[in-house]
C-alpha cells in the first residue's frame, strides 16, 4: 500500500499502521537470515529497527482510536490467540502431510506460544480485571 498525495488522513493513517506492521515482520525476517549467516551485528540493528517500526505502528493505532475498552481488548486477543494454537495445528498436520519438517516443527512451536499468549491474557483477566 503507497501513500498518495490525494490520501485523506485517515488513509495515510491506516496506510502507515499496515506499512509498519510489514516492516516489522520483515526486517524480523531478515535479521533470522543475518544470523544464520553469522552476521550477528546486522541482525541486532534490524531486530532494533523493527521494534521503532513496531512502536510507529502502534502510535498510529493508538492515535487512531483503535484501541478500546481494555478488558474488551484483552477478551478479544484472547479468542484471536485460541484460533491461532487451533490455526497452527492445522498448519502443522498440513505441513506433516506435505513432509516438510522444518516448518511442521515451526507450526508446532509456535501453537505453543500462542497457547502460551492465551494463558497470559487469561490469567491477567483473572487478577486485573
Ligand atoms: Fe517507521
Ligand atoms: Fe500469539
């Protein structure tokens, strides 16, 4: 998505939350890559640009109103992150069934952490909220 003179603010808002967030996955991305070449001081300088990027994008939101009620918010992410442990699990019988290992082993590890995410927003709806 490019930015355009004849954007309203809006767009140029919404352009720049999704430019920002690609950014960040993508200089991420890139820094995995940099490492497995052992280039360990470009990889800490991408990893610390993506995380300003991450902290444009999330200004943005922010500013935008995007953000609402936290407890909503929280309850939510916390539906988003359940289908994500159950999205990934499927990704990974899928990569199994393809004979890709790698990136089954990805899936794997990755439902983890989402289930991991999905038990962190539980328990501070428990004791904040
Ligand atoms: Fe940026
Ligand atoms: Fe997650």
């Amino acid at each position: 998505m490019s930015e355009t003179t004849t954007d309203t603010l809006e767009q140029h808002i919404a352009n720049n939350i999704s430019g920002e967030t690609w950014e960040v996955v993508h200089y991420l991305a890139m820094a995995l890559k940099a490492d497995n070449e052992g280039k360990t001081e470009v990889a800490r300088t991408l990893r610390y640009i993506a995380m300003e990027e991450a902290a444009h994008g999330a200004r943005f939101k922010y500013l935008a109103g995007e953000v609402g009620d936290l407890r909503e918010e929280i309850e939510k992410m916390l539906a988003g992150e359940e289908g994500a442990f159950d999205g990934k699990h499927e990704g990974m019988k899928q990569a199994e069934a393809a004979g890709n290992k790698e990136v089954a082993s990805f899936f794997d590890t990755a439902a983890h952490d989402e289930g991991r995410h999905a038990a962190m927003l539980r328990d501070l709806l428990g004791r904040y909220f």
